[in-house]
C-alpha cells in the first residue's frame, strides 16, 4: 500500500487517522501492521502512540492544534504603539513646516510612525493598519445599495467614460470622494459627549488616499478645507467623483469652486446615501 503523507491531510483527517492508530494498537496490532494497515510510516504510528501515552491516554490530545500564527502575533507595533499612532492620525494633523498642514497619505503616516515609535513600515503593512483601525478608504461605490445599483451601473457605462477622457486631455488625477462616520469606541473618550467624529476621503484610481479626520460634522467649512488642502497637495488638477453632499448646497463652497476651476473639477454620482445625510452638519 502506497504510504500517504499525513501532513497534507486536513485537521480533521488527521484526527481520524490519529485514532485510527490507537484503536488499532488497543486491538492487540504492531507498529509495523497498524503503518501497513493506514499506509502511514511506522514512525508516524510510534509517535502518535507515545504523544497519546503521554497525555495521559486521552484521545482529546491527538487533535490538531490551529495552525499559523495568532490573532496579534508578529504585529511590527505593539498595543501602546498603536494606540499612539491611532491618536496622532484622529486627533493631529501631518504638520509640514514648510508646507503648512498636510492631509494623511500612506507617506505621511509612514513619518509620523518613525517619528512617534522609531520605527520605519511599509507602505503595505501601513495599509492592514489603516483597515485594523477602521482608517482605510474605499471608492463610494462600493457602499452603494442593491437598489441604486442599476443607477451607478448606468453612470459608469454612460457618464464614467467622458470623466476619463477629460482627465487624460487634463492630465488630471480622477479621486472618489466619500465621507463616513467612525463607530467604534475607542474614537470618543469616556464620559465625552462627542458623537459625531467623521472621516472625509479620497482615494484614486490607483489607490492613493488622502483623508482628515473631523470632530465637528462635515460643514461647508471643513469640506472646503479638505478640498483646498487636496488641491494644493496635488502636482496634477484633481478631478472630484463624490456623491452631492449637503456641504454643496453652499454658496462659499460653489463660489470657491467656481474660482478653482484650474484646480478642480466635480462630478456627482447619480444617487446621494440618505443613511449619511443624519450625520452631516445642516447648512
């Protein structure tokens, strides 16, 4: 009988061949009979007996253990670090010196790291962190309901194709807007009435993000600081795609638009979230 690698088998398989080995050696069989019997090696079947023995002749010890690493394990930041990291990107600003605030990008996540803990991460690893924290941005349309997916469906067969065009004439960078609430606790602190801690977003089509963090709501005046900060960021026009938010409904807001054409353009998506709508500040 050809001999069968037990390390290839699934936790479960494994299991039944390890109490195949001891019901077969209680039944009277020889190392070498039982390694015919189950096609194993008759090392694989000693072993097996002697880790039985040695737990005391509980079967329940010859269960698999879970392989790979634990939830946590080999994390580059350990708990205090993260916690100090995580305060740093809601609460501060990535302050250039020379440039003035900046918005947090990968890059300037990976500075305020080095600065903070000493420690130098990629930029990969930088984005599993953002996603652990509930800090990592997502195109807007992934968000959009089954409901209002013919609709979107439509805009990208229809609408979608022209923005492209125009920014490949431009020479313009295309960047999904999109605005969420932070639900988790660890955003207010105990006994904080603070209930409306929002992060606004882009991210482009090759997945850069820019975002800041507002304990405020979204008014017109934040939204115009973003905008204003991602356009003097930016070495290429920017190219908005964001659904309407009520920040637009602002005459400061159009009027600054309207005088940064050669900065910005936008574009709505066809349908605006009415579950986001209660979280925006009323202009």
């Amino acid at each position: 009988m050809e001999k069968r690698d037990a390390r290839k088998l699934s936790s479960e398989e494994q299991y039944d061949l390890r109490k195949k080995v001891i019901r077969l050696s209680r039944q009277g069989n020889s190392f070498r009979e039982i390694a015919e019997i189950l096609g194993t090696s008759h090392t694989y079947v000693s072993n097996i007996w002697n880790i039985y023995l040695d737990g005391g002749g509980r079967i329940a010890v010859l269960r698999p253990k879970v392989r790979g690493r634990k939830n946590g394990d080999q994390r580059r930041l350990t708990p205090d670090q993260e916690m100090i990291i995580f305060e740093r990107l809601v609460e501060g600003k990535p302050n250039d010196p020379k440039k003035g605030p900046w918005l947090w990008s990968h890059v300037n996540i990976q500075t305020a790291i080095e600065q903070e803990v000493g420690i130098n991460l990629p930029l990969r690893t930088i984005s599993d962190y953002l996603k652990r924290w509930g800090l990592a941005p997502t195109n807007p349309i992934y968000r959009v309901k089954e409901q209002r997916l013919k609709k979107i469906c439509r805009w990208l067969e229809e609408e979608y194709p022209k923005i492209l065009v125009q920014s490949k004439v431009e020479r313009a960078g295309i960047h999904w807007c999109d605005i969420v609430r932070l639900e988790k606790d660890i955003y207010r602190e105990e006994g904080s009435s603070e209930n409306c801690v929002m992060m606004i977003s882009t991210i482009t089509n090759c997945g850069k993000v820019k975002f800041m963090v507002s304990h405020e709501g979204i008014s017109e005046h934040v939204y115009k600081l973003f905008l204003d900060r991602l356009t003097k960021e930016s070495k290429r026009k920017v190219v908005l795609v964001s659904y309407k938010f009520r920040a637009y409904r602002s005459r400061t807001l159009n009027d600054w638009l309207d005088k940064n054409k050669d900065k910005i353009d936008v574009f709505f998506l066809p349908s605006h979230i009415p579950e986001l709508a209660v979280t925006l500040t009323e202009l």
